[in-house]
C-alpha cells in the first residue's frame, strides 16, 4: 500500500461526475505488479488481490463487485478511507509489532540469540525481562498486566516458549519473537496459505476418512455430516493441498448407493462429558498429564478428527490409522502442532496447519488422568 502511494498509483479519482479519493485502477495495479516482479502473470496477480479482498483489506469503491476484476475498475485499501476491521486479532498483532520494532531499534536490547539444550534461538528474551521492560516503558501499567499482554501475544502466535513448552510466565523462562516482522515478504507467500474457507465448508476435518473397499485402486472414503446424510469424499493426499484454495469443494461428489460394507462414523456431536477451558488445562495442579505424538501420514491422511475450539479435541481416532498406531485417543486436547501453540484456536485453522505441514505430524496433546 505504501509503495503504491508512493508510486502514486493510489490518488484522488474523478469517475461518472463523482472524486473518489486513495484509490487505484484494477488494471492499472496488476500491471503493476507484473512490472516490480511482485506477480509472475496476470492470473497470478488477479489470485494476489482477490486474497487480499478475502481478507478485508482491499474493495471496490462502491462495494458493487466482491470480486477482483483486472478492468479499469476503482478499489481502495480499507485502511485509506477507515473501513479496515480492526479485531481483537489484528489489534493483538499490531500491537505485537510496535512492541518488536521498539526493541530492536534500542541498544542494549533484551532480544538477544541465546541458547538452551545445545540449540541457539534467535530473538529471545527471559519472561521476567520482558515483563520489567513493559512497565518500565509504560507499556503496561503494573506485572500483571504485563503478564496478560505476554499471554496474549503467545496465544496469537507472536511470541512462544522457545521449546513450546510453557505459557507465558513472569520467570526466567525463555521465549523468543516467532514472527520476524522485519523480514521482507512477498505478495505471493499469500498463496502458499491454505483456504480455511473451504476446510470449514467440510463437515469433519479430513483426517478420519475411512476406505470403502479393500481395492488399492479405489481412492473414495466415507464421512458423515452433522445431518447423517453420507457423502462420497475424495482421499486427501499430501499433493492435493493446493486444490482446496480453489472455488469449487474437491470433497464431496453426488451420493453414492451404499453396497460396501457400514464403515464407522464420525459423531456430529462432541465426545466430551463435559467444556473443558485452555485455563482448566493449564492451572496447576490439573488432572492432565501431556503426550508427545508422531504421526507419520499415509496416502490418505493421519486418521483422525479435531472438533471444537480453544482448545480442541480429538473427537474420532481410525483404529486401523496412523494415529491410532501412535498413541492417539479420542477426548484428547490438542495442545501444540508441530511445534506451536494451538490451545487458543479452533479446528478449522488446526486443519490448515495440519494439511499444510509436513507428512511427519508432531503433535502435543493433554489427556484426562484417570
């Protein structure tokens, strides 16, 4: 957006008797990037913008096309005329910036490489130090609300315990930044994020799909909706991920005549006795001890299902899946996925992680002591 003001692509236009101001041409701006190598060809450019329209950050003047169309149509960044939706989300993130670039621009500052177990981490800090930095600089009032800040900077994926261990703490435990906001990014790493619109038009994430018939050629698989109804479901392979970022659902195709052999469902409704909070999980003393799982997927998947949300929980394990073979149980909360914090989010997002790591799925869960 700046670059664009800068390039003065982003001005005052007069269209149909009528200034709109701060914005751009459509076609103008792909051009544009196809030119500062920020698009490789039009179609990628027209992906690129329609990201960042799915994600409220660009839209047409009028609000009459949802859609990005490379015509000589006017669009605007929210930010340019104060329609930007400034979440809880986005605040957390924005705040955790401005706290980054503050400790960095300083000398002496508390971000330093340090190491523990024999392995350096870069941008670290001891809590403790953090939390006399925040009051000292009047970022929060008092260590209370300092650890609260530091809390929420952790669940929002900002900062984490170096080895993803511990929740933030007034300690000398030791964190690090996990975002480097410095780092130069490019428009079509937007690409590489997977469409937690389409995993959430799915009525179970993919990981409990079970074969419909022994023969290896056959790649189909059941799931049921929340409504009982049964639907065809194409095996999720590691290769298709980059099809769910399309428009139309790969998963389901007409129903099929049930004459294989009753598989077993994945229950609608939660497995849990009971809602379990992240803070239930987390205070000490808690009836949870945590696992560590590997799970290394097969063609079809990993072999089971996450439901629910701060925090989640293994709501269906395939007895004869690779998580099963690791350890997995149903009633299970999903602590950390390959090595982050999920205890804050819902499943929708715990599934693009999973479907767009790796093969080998290292996976920190919380169960119920008996």
């Amino acid at each position: 957006r700046l670059r664009l003001h800068d390039g003065k692509l982003i001005k005052d236009r007069r269209y149909h008797l009528r200034t709109y101001p701060n914005c751009f041409v459509a076609k103008e701006l792909t051009d544009w990037l196809i030119d500062h190598k920020e698009a490789p060809d039009r179609e990628t450019g027209i992906r690129l913008m329609q990201k960042l329209m799915d994600h409220y950050i660009i839209h047409h003047v009028c609000d009459e096309h949802s859609d990005y169309k490379d015509a000589k149509l006017l669009y605007r960044f929210r930010k340019d005329d104060g329609t930007f939706p400034l979440s809880k989300d986005v605040k957390v993130f924005m705040r955790g910036q401005s706290l980054y670039e503050k400790l960095v621009s300083v000398e002496e500052s508390i971000l330093k490489v340090r190491e523990e177990n024999s392995v350096k981490y870069q941008r670290t800090f001891l809590g403790c130090e953090m939390i006399d930095w925040l009051v000292q600089e009047g970022e929060a009032e008092n260590r209370k609300e300092a650890v609260e800040l530091g809390r929420a900077l952790l669940e929002h994926g900002i900062i984490q315990h170096v080895s993803n261990r511990h929740h933030f703490f007034d300690s000398d435990t030791l964190y690090q930044f996990w975002i480097n906001f410095r780092r130069r990014r490019r428009l079509t790493e937007l690409l590489n994020e997977n469409s937690s619109r389409t995993l959430s038009e799915s009525p179970d994430s993919p990981f409990c799909l079970r074969k419909l018939n022994p023969d290896p050629g056959n790649t189909s698989f059941l799931s049921v909706q929340t409504n009982k109804e049964i639907k065809i479901v194409s095996a999720v392979r590691r290769s298709s991920i980059t099809s769910l970022a399309g428009n139309c659902n790969p998963y389901f195709s007409a129903t099929p005549m049930l004459v294989f052999p009753p598989v077993a469902e994945c229950n609608p409704k939660s497995v849990l006795k009971r809602p379990v909070t992240s803070e239930e999980l987390l205070s000490p003393g808690a009836p949870y001890v945590k696992k560590t799982l590997t799970i290394v997927g097969d063609a079809v998947g990993w072999g089971f299902v996450v439901r629910g949300g701060r925090p989640c929980h293994i709501q269906a394990v395939d007895p004869g899946g690779p998580a099963a073979a690791a350890g997995m149980k149903v009633c299970q909360f999903v602590f950390s996925v390959n090595g982050m914090y999920v205890l804050h989010l819902d499943y929708q997002t715990i599934s693009s992680l999973i479907m767009t790591g790796p093969r080998t799925l290292v996976m920190e869960v919380m169960e119920a002591v008996e």
